[in-house]
C-alpha cells in the first residue's frame, strides 16, 4: 500500500500489518542480500546451523540467527527511521529487541507451522500488541517464491480457541517488492509459503521487537561479544537492554507524588 505515515500507522493498528514500499532501494536491497549470503557463511563458520528442524521442514530453509553480531548494516537497519517509528506508533516510546534473524526460502523450500509471534511466546489472552516484526524483503516476495502468508483479521483473535479449524485455508500471501518492508502485528497468525519456483529464492528478514516487560528470544548480553557492545550507540544499548538497569516503564515516578501529596498517614510523599 501507497500512504501517508499516518494512515500507514491507522492500518496497522486497524489490521495487524502494513506495507511500505521502497524504503530501500534497489540497489541497497541487493546489496544487503550479499552482506547477508556473506553473514550465513560467517554464521556457519562460528559453528551456528543454518537448517532448524524445529522450525522449517527441510535444509531449503536457511535461517541466519543474531544478525546485530554479523555486520553494522544489519545493526542500521534495526533503528531505521520507517521502521522505528511504525514500532513506536503501537508499542509505546519504549521496546527492546528481541531477535533479528533472517529467512531465505530456496527453491523446494516448504512452509512453516502456522503461528502468530505473541502465542508462541505468551500464554493467552493476547488482548494488546506486544511485539512487532519488521520484515525486511531483499528479494521480491511472491507467492510463488513463499511469501509469507497471513490471514485477515486475526490480529483480533484473542485466544487458541478463536483460531478456526479451517484456519489454513483463510491465508493469503504478502506479496512485495524488494525494498519494502511489511510491518505486522505481534497477534496476525501467519506462516511461511512454499517456494514452487525453480530458481528464485526468497530472501526477507525478520526484525522482532517487543514491549520491555517480555523476555527477550536473545540475550544480547551474552550473544554481543563484549567489544561490540562497547562501540554500540546509546540508542541501541538501549533497544538489546545491555543496560544494568531495568525498564520503568513510564519513566520517572515522581509524578505519583505530585498527584497524590499525601500519604494515608497523612505525611508528605517521598522516595523510598
């Protein structure tokens, strides 16, 4: 879709996605799909697989896991502006990241289990927005190639019962161009589709943010070697929560004490 930011904010709170077209070029598209064919060879020389059962069906799946580690390009593009500001627009100022990985769908390539990123993760009732992905295409995304698949109005669904029995037949593709990215909802259930071509991969990545309160899927701490996190700019110190200080969500409490000046025991507020 073709918007304005915010009517691009109004959909994806409305339907659980949006896309936007263009954000990278061309050029700078191809260009990240060969820092990221250059980061899988990285990735499985530090001993990573690249083929996880757990998740895709057959090796045609490659998955390169903790881009932030593998080249500064990737660690651009977690706080792009586009992407920042969608994020912001549903979970607040504040949010951590909690995976950036990428999936490259080959030819043969099958899908994924149906899921939506909130109820692999929560319990339910999943009755707000938590999480965010930011899907980054590097190559045209069809539904030839296994473009990921969603199905309209789920963002709305609540709980595991809501999901239908006939749920698989509801999906329809995302279908993009390479540059755009597409913005979803932590709660839309997708899936990945099959690549039936012959000879065209798919290449997208997943930039997964989440409100401060959850549990990151990584711990940057531990996964960031300790002279990367150093040369880190305070805003993504901030988004891998390298700091020793956890989130107060709304900031500063001293507003409590202005609005309520007295204790029961009818002393002035203060701190504790």
């Amino acid at each position: 879709m073709t918007a304005s930011m915010e009517e691009a904010k109004g959909h994806l709170k409305e339907h659980g996605w949006v896309k936007i077209p263009s954000v990278l070029t061309k050029d700078d598209a191809a260009h990240a799909l060969d820092r990221l064919w250059k980061a899988k060879e990285t990735s499985e020389a530090s001993g990573e697989k690249t083929f996880q059962p757990i998740l895709d069906p057959d090796p045609s799946n490659v998955r390169v896991f903790y881009l932030p580690e593998l080249d500064q390009l990737f660690r651009d593009m977690l706080v792009h502006p586009t992407g920042m500001e969608l994020t912001k627009s549903v979970l607040g100022q504040r949010f951590l990241v909690s995976n950036f990985s990428a999936n490259i769908a080959r030819p043969g390539s099958k899908s994924m289990a149906l899921h939506s990123d909130q109820s692999i993760v929560l319990p339910e009732p999943w009755l707000d927005i938590w999480a965010v992905n930011v899907i980054w295409c590097l190559t045209r995304m069809t539904k030839e190639n296994g473009a990921t698949l969603y199905i309209p109005g789920s963002n709305k669904w609540t709980c595991w019962e809501d999901v239908p029995a006939n749920a698989p037949d509801l999906l329809v593709p995302f279908e993009a161009e390479a540059g755009d990215i597409v913005v979803l909802d932590g709660r839309l259930w997708h899936t990945s589709g099959s690549n039936i071509t012959k000879d065209e991969d798919r290449a997208i990545l997943f930039a997964y943010y989440s409100a401060p309160y959850m549990r990151q899927l990584v711990n940057w701490t531990a996964k960031l070697p300790k002279d990367l996190q150093e040369t880190l700019s305070p805003e993504l110190k901030e988004l891998f929560g390298l700091s020793h200080i956890g989130y107060v969500v709304y900031g500063d409490l001293r507003y409590m004490a202005d609005k309520y000046p007295k204790t029961p025991d009818g002393e002035s507020a203060g701190g504790t």
